[in-house]
C-alpha cells in the first residue's frame, strides 16, 4: 500500500482528485482537506469507498497520537517576564496561513492545491482529445449511421472506435476519472489502429499526429504535476486535431 496511488472525492463532490501517494494524503490531513468520511477509489473493487471503512488505511492516513502526560504547573520565580502583547491566533488566521494567503506565507504555494490543479486539467484535456477524435472516426460515416445498417458495418471500422470515443469523452465530463484504465487503453489501442492505417498507406504526417495524440492521452493520465500535464494536454491535443484533419479530408 505505500506505494499505490489513490483518487479521492468528498461526499457532495462528483470531481474527483488525484493521484496521491500516502504521503501526499497526510498532507492534504495536515491542511484540513480531507476527513475520515473522504471517499477514496479502491482499485481491487473497483468501487468508491469511505477512508473510515479500511481499518489498514485509515491507520496510516489518521495514525493515533501518543498520549502526552502534563507535567504539573511549577511556579517558579524568575527574573524575566513575558512582554508579548500580540492577540493569540484564530482559527481564520491559521487557515489563512495553511492556503498561503498571509503575507508571511503567500509565497509558499500548497502541493495539493498545485496537484487538484493539475487533474482537473488532464481530465478536461483527455475529454477535448476523445470528443475530437470521435468527430474524426464518426463525422466520415455519418451515412452510415443515419441508415444503422449493420451489415455495412465491416466496411466503417473506424465508427466503433468513434463510439468507444464520445462514450469515453462524456463519462470524464461527468468527473468519472476511475475510468482512467479504458482511457489509457484507448490510447494504445488508437495508436496500434490507427497508426496501422496511415503506415500502410504511407501517411507520415497523420503517423505523427496519432503518436502525439496517444502519447498526450496517455500521458494526461498518469502525471500529476501542472507542467507535465499542461505539456501532455497541449501536444495530445494536437495530435488528435491533426488525426481528425486528416479523418476528413482522406
């Protein structure tokens, strides 16, 4: 478990975040961001679950503190005394302190905001290459979908891929990011198709672009770092426009 990776979501969220190592949810316990009732996405069941409910990871997300014994209060006559006139902290304040909103600490940037951030946009990202793709593998055959004739369908092979596409695109619109492993496999799966097609047919240029678009998809997945993803999203994007450019002018 210390090195697998978890998505996360509160109750009333759709989007979920991540992926965050162990280590990376005690900081975001530290911050206040998550509680015992987080849900996280258990891959063995493949189904969302609350932190509380994993007796094994709730123990090293919220471990138990040691009880600390308090020494009885000595008073001591001393020579110095406390000058200190300064209000004691609220709560607003250290929150404040926590999001770098302070003057003391608005130049420390908090790694999980910077992460969310991150996510949130490989996930748009992957959902614009899919929907472009599909416009490319569906908008060819459009007669053939009017028609619905499946007898015809051997000779349209790219509007199943189309299909499997727009279905993919829209379920990342709705914040699904747990079928992050259909997407990865799409990846592979355009880059083998497609990339087939266009070498035999000797494409280089399209070849280029079904790489990138892959390699972007895939990659938009997987990083959890702003500039890596932002990299991965802008050369998928790419990719994929130059895919579906080329869809629709063969």
């Amino acid at each position: 478990m210390a090195t697998q990776e978890f998505y996360i979501r509160n109750e009333p969220e759709t989007e979920a975040l991540g992926p965050f190592s162990l280590e990376q949810l005690s900081s975001l316990l530290d911050s206040g961001q998550i509680t015992t009732g987080t849900l996280y996405y258990e891959a063995a069941t493949e189904q969302w679950a609350t932190i509380e409910s994993n007796a094994e990871m709730k123990a090293v997300v919220f471990p138990e503190k040691k009880r600390l014994k308090v020494k009885a209060k000595e008073n001591l006559n001393t020579l110095n005394t406390s000058t200190d006139s300064r209000p004691p902290i609220t709560v607003d304040e250290m929150l404040a302190a926590a999001e770098g909103h302070t003057d003391e600490t608005k130049d420390r940037k908090n790694p999980a905001i910077a992460m969310a951030r991150a996510a949130g946009i490989g996930m748009y990202g992957a959902m614009g290459m899919l929907l472009i793709a599909a416009a490319g593998e569906l908008l060819p055959s459009v007669d053939f979908l009017m028609a619905f004739n499946l007898e015809q369908l051997p000779a349209h092979p790219l509007v199943l891929l189309g299909v499997l596409d727009l279905a993919l695109g829209l379920l990342l619109g709705l914040g699904m990011v747990n079928i992050y492993p259909f997407v990865r496999f799409r990846a592979a799966l355009g880059l083998g198709f497609l990339g087939f097609i266009f070498f035999t047919q000797g494409q280089g240029l399209p070849l280029a672009a079904v790489l990138a678009g892959s390699a972007g998809l895939y990659l938009s997945t997987v990083s959890g770092s702003l500039l890596p993803v932002v990299l991965a999203v802008g050369i998928g994007l790419l990719g994929m426009l130059g895919v579906t450019h080329a869809m629709l002018t063969r």
